[in-house]
DNA sequence: TTGAAAGCGCTAACAG
DNA sequence: CTGTTAGCGCTTTCAA
C-alpha cells in the first residue's frame, strides 16, 4: 500500500530538479523546456514507474479529482444503479475518481456523508435519490453540487430528472396511434404519490384531450406498486361492462403491468390481439421477459448519471438557473417498442375461455 | 468546496498551539493535557466548526480513511449490489469512505483503477465479482486485499464466496425431507461453466446419495440461464414417462424456476401439489412475486459485503492462507421456505388440464 | 505540560 | 530556461 517512488526520485534520475519534472510532467511547460528534457523526464518517469501522490498534489491544487456520490438508496431499484455505474464511468472519463455514500435517507447520515466527503476535499458532491422526488438537499451540501432524479424545493441547485410526462406522452400516443380510444391508466396508490405519478397522469390526460377522447373518471384506478396491485387494478377495468371497457391500458410500471397480464389472462383476454399494454420502466428481468414481450417506457437512468457528474465536472453545460425550470433538466424518456401493443379489437375486447 | 477553518484556528481561539489541538482531538493525550485546556480545545473545536483536512492528514500518517472498490460489473446482476451496499456500510462504521470503481471486467481498466487507487492512498483494496469466479487479480494488487465473490487462482488473498455446495445441500434436502426420491437438477448451459454450478451439482449428488438414491443422469438436465432455458429444461424432464419423471425440481437459479413454474402449467402441474420447486438466489421481484412464492436459496451477498471490508480493515479475523481453504471463507447460503416445495403427489404427478 | 520545528510529496511563485 | 524557496494542513518528535 506503501508508495515509494517520489518526485524527487525522478528528478535525480533524469538530472534535473524536482519543480522541473512537475512542470514537465503537468504539461506546464509554459517556460519552454527543451524538448530533450522533457523526454528524458517523461522516459524516466515511466521507467520507475513515477505515479504522483494525490494527496499532496490535492493538499497544493485543492483539487483531488475525486467527486462524491450520495445516494439515499442504492439496492431497492434494482435498475437505478444504471446511474452509479454511468456516473462512474463518466467520473473515470474525466480523471476522477468516484466516493459511493449510501445513506438510506438518513439526514443525519447525509449530513456525516457531505461532512466527511468535505473533509476529503471531493472536487464536487452528486446527490442522489433513486426515484424522481423534490428534496430538501442536506444541510451543508455544497454549492455547485448537483442532484440526480431529484428536483430540489427551494432550488438553488443544478438537477436532472426524468421527463416523466414525456413519456407518457409517447405511451399514450402509441396506443392512440394504434387506434384505440377507450385507454385505462393504471396509476399507483402511494403515501405520499411520487411525483412520477402526477405527471404520468397529466401526460395521458394531455394526449387524450389532443386526440379529442374525453377521459373517464371510471379508467383511471390505482393499485399497489406491484403484481398483485397491478392484477387488481387491472381486474376492476376489465370488468366493467363491453362497451365501457378499456382496450388498452397504460400501466404505471412494468411490476403494474406483469399484474395486468395475469388480470388479461383471467379473463380470457390476449395481448395484444384483446388488450393492449403499454409498461413504464423497462425493467430488466421483467419487461422482456413477459409474453409477449412488453412494449414500454425507459427511464433514461445512464443519460442522467452520466449527465449529473459531467455537470459537475463542468465538462457539460449547466442548466441555467434563472431558466424556465429553474435548472431542472428534463431528461427525455424513450418508448421501447415491443410486442404489447396492436390496433383494438374490431369488436371491442373478446371473451374467450383457455 | 473550500474547507476554510483549519488547525490554527482552533489553536487561535483556544490559546492553544496547533500541535495541542492535535493531540487533544486525536487523544493522544499521552503527555496529560490538563483536563480543562482539552475541554476547552474541543468546545472550540466543536463550536467554529473543525473538521480536519483528511489529505494534509494523510499524507502525514499515510492512512486516508478510505478503500477502494473495484469490481468487474454492477449493475449486471441486480442483487449483487447489496455487496456494494454493505461494504459501504462497513466502511462507514468503521469511518472509511469507499471509491467505487467499475471496470466491466477490462484488464486494462482493472491496471488503471489499483494504480489510480494506490496513488490516492486507500488503506486498502476490494476486488469484487458479481458471480463467484476463480479469478486471476490485477495486476498491482496490493498484499492485504481482499477478494469478494472470487477465490484466487493462485491464492495469496483473503477472499470470501457463497457456500454454494452447502446452499444445494440445504435445497435438496428440504425436497428429500418431504419426500421426493426422483429430483431433478436444472442446470445452466454456459461456457465456460460458472464455479456455482459444479458446486451446486455436487450438493445435490451429495444428499442424494445420503438418501440412499441412485441418480438418474436423465433428470440432470441444463438450459440456458434465462426463463426460456428453465421452460425448455424442466418441459424436458416432465416429458418422461410417468414413472421417470420428477416430483421435484431444483433449479440453479430463480429464473430458471421460472422457467420451470411456465413449464408446469403448460403440462397441466401445479405447484406444490404435482410438483415441488426450489430455485436458487432469492432474487428480488421474481422469487417472492411467483404464484406460488418460490422456496429458495439466498446469496449472502450482504454478509459478503460486509465480511471484505472488516477483514480488509482488520476488524475481522484474516483467514488463515495455510488453513484448510487456503484463506478462502465459505459464507453459508440460507434456505428461503416459501410455497413451492411439498409433498410429492400421491400417485405421480397428476395430469389435469386447466 | 506545552510549543517550536520539521517534514509528508507536491506545486507555484520567484529568482537566477 | 531551470532551480530555489515557500508553503498546502496536519502530526510528531524534541526541547523547553
């Protein structure tokens, strides 16, 4: 763990003076070293195998190309740590180094975590929340720092969110394109509702007005966050009399959406020649997997990670604050097309047993 | 990001010198300080607000506080990110701060990230894979890491791994205990063959054995790892005549048990009644969401995770390298009882058609 | 019992 | 053009 070799260790070799190989070797040659020199400096280097001393260069520049990531939860979405390993690799692109803290939503850890990670000089601090929600950022984050799938609620920070209503958008219109007039939204039951939600359901109702479909009250339902909520919610639309009955359906999540199969599959119904379905997510394990294969909305996980250090990194340009989102970056959502969608029923949803 | 207060100031405002403060906050109050100066050095401490620079630190005592990560893929295998997530854990309880480095398996991104750690300093190094491989460690890895998930070819560290034998012997013993003689064993078809999948073959001739069974080649039988491979395997093995066919499957992995929970119903099986199931990961959103949940075997993959970092840090026991294992630990895979395993149906496996 | 002084390994002024 | 000098903020002898 020990480094050896030092600056001065190549200098001696390579007969020159400690300053002149930090000069060399930082491509400070400002004053023109003959290029000899720096060759002999740079072989030198090389040869014993010279890897300079982060701390120390960090205790001079203040700047230690590390960067911290705090994370309020990193394995409950199993597909959300797409933005760790983006934010990685867009860290080592650039020089960096990467500090993952996990914090479980803790403030007081947070508050330890942006201390701690201070305290180790990170060049800069990514705040991260594994669904998109508006935060109150932990007392002490610094300026500059950025958040991930969190807006914050006073601003005052660079941030990137998924365009959650986008999305729907391109979900919505793909059914509407497809013919179908009668489409459910199967909306989560949860305390409070994420903001994801709100703006799936203003997408929908956005795409229903411009198509000239007036919404129903009655195709609008709610179900636990998972198989079984999805199988319910499912159910109750799929039951309501033919000619009220929805031949599509545009699920909050592909777990909603596995649960609509299942309902689909109880009452006789195929997908997509019966039934459409359109998911959200694009979960891995789960959205290819289903048969048929779900055609679904991406969340732009790598897109936003990546984005967030290279923001922070001042590679990309920061979203300006005084903009219309406030430096909100909507970060689009892509439709994967798939297999669960096809043109409604010509005789509205048929009723076949096995 | 400027870190302003330093040592001085508290010495300043204290009526201190630096160097009081620093033996005062780090205790080394080995020449006694008298009680009421070290209150007095910590209230102000406290009060402006101190905290020390980590890098000046560092580079003076050569301990940073920090390790390193580096593993081959994150974000492949959903579950295994509880290593990362208890490894942070560990680091924290143990004030460290952890650098996640991602090299997708890339030798020369492995080289890049243990040199680019060792010049930051860490106190130390985990190399992680998401399966349990033998592997050969990068080169530059320092003496003291330690290997998760992944035994040394050559030994030389510390490394921890799943007891895959011990898992597969808990899983086919619950079926033998509940009745079954003729288990079948669905397998995974990769090339090269994960470590997991011999050692889990070999639990399962094991209590076979135990049991007094003789096993029939014919009910080992491998598909691809993904659900489609668990349907093709298992249909193949509930396609035997009735009196060579199973009453119980164990499957290598969660996937495959689903898989094998599609073949089961498209032979007219139901699950417990007609056919016992075991999978193998506990993977999150497939085994517990099955109808019915699936009894399986877990990946320790948090106690893993937890178990580098303290051995790394010296708060654990360092396995013995001349011991038995040759310093690799064995880290038990508990059974996850759910639904899917009972006792085999009285007269074979009914045939009834849904 | 405490302070002064000497670095850790590097970079950045400033001389020469 | 290049070397000397002075720190970055802390810890740790060594003297007082």
């Amino acid at each position: 763990m020990t480094r050896r070799i030092g600056i001065k260790d190549v200098a001696r070799e390579a007969g020159v003076s400690a300053a002149t190989v930090s000069l060399v070797l930082n491509e400070r040659a400002t004053s023109r070293i003959p290029d000899v020199t720096q060759e002999r400096v740079r072989r030198v280097a090389q040869d014993i195998g010279y890897a300079p001393n982060t701390l120390a260069r960090g205790l001079r520049t203040r700047r230690t190309q590390t960067i911290g990531f705090v994370s309020d939860r990193i394995a409950t979405t199993p597909y959300a740590v797409r933005m760790i390993e983006a934010a990685q690799d867009a860290a080592r692109e650039n020089g960096h180094l990467l500090f993952l803290v996990n914090t479980d939503g803790d403030p007081a850890l947070e508050r330890d975590a942006v201390a701690a990670l201070q305290a180790h000089q990170v060049d800069g601090i990514v705040y991260a929340c594994m669904w998109h929600r508006a935060v109150e950022p932990p007392a002490g984050l610094p300026a500059g720092s950025v958040l991930l799938d969190a807006r914050p609620v006073d601003g005052g920070f660079a941030s990137v969110v998924p365009d959650d209503r986008g999305g729907a958008v391109a979900a919505v219109q793909a059914l509407v394109d497809a013919g179908h007039r009668r489409i459910a939204y199967l909306d989560i039951d949860e305390d409070p509702l994420p903001l994801a939600s709100g703006l799936r359901l203003a997408g929908y109702l956005e795409v229903l007005e411009a198509a000239g479909i007036t919404p129903d009250p009655a195709l609008h339902v709610r179900g636990t966050s998972d198989v079984a909520g999805g199988r319910d919610a499912a159910s109750r639309v799929l039951e309501l009399p033919a000619d009220q009955r929805p031949t599509a359906l545009f699920c909050f999540n592909d777990r909603l959406a596995m649960g609509a199969y299942a309902a689909a599959r109880h009452h006789g119904l195929a997908i997509p020649a019966d039934l459409s379905v359109v998911g959200y997510d694009d979960q891995q394990l789960i959205a290819a997997e289903l048969d048929p294969p779900l055609t679904t909305v991406a969340l732009p996980h790598h897109e936003m990670g990546r984005w967030a250090v290279e923001v922070l990194l001042g590679v990309r340009e920061r979203p300006d604050p005084d903009g219309a989102e406030g430096g909100v970056v909507l970060m689009p959502c892509p439709l994967v097309r798939r297999d669960s969608v096809g043109p409604p029923p010509t005789r509205g949803p048929g009723r076949r047993r096995g």
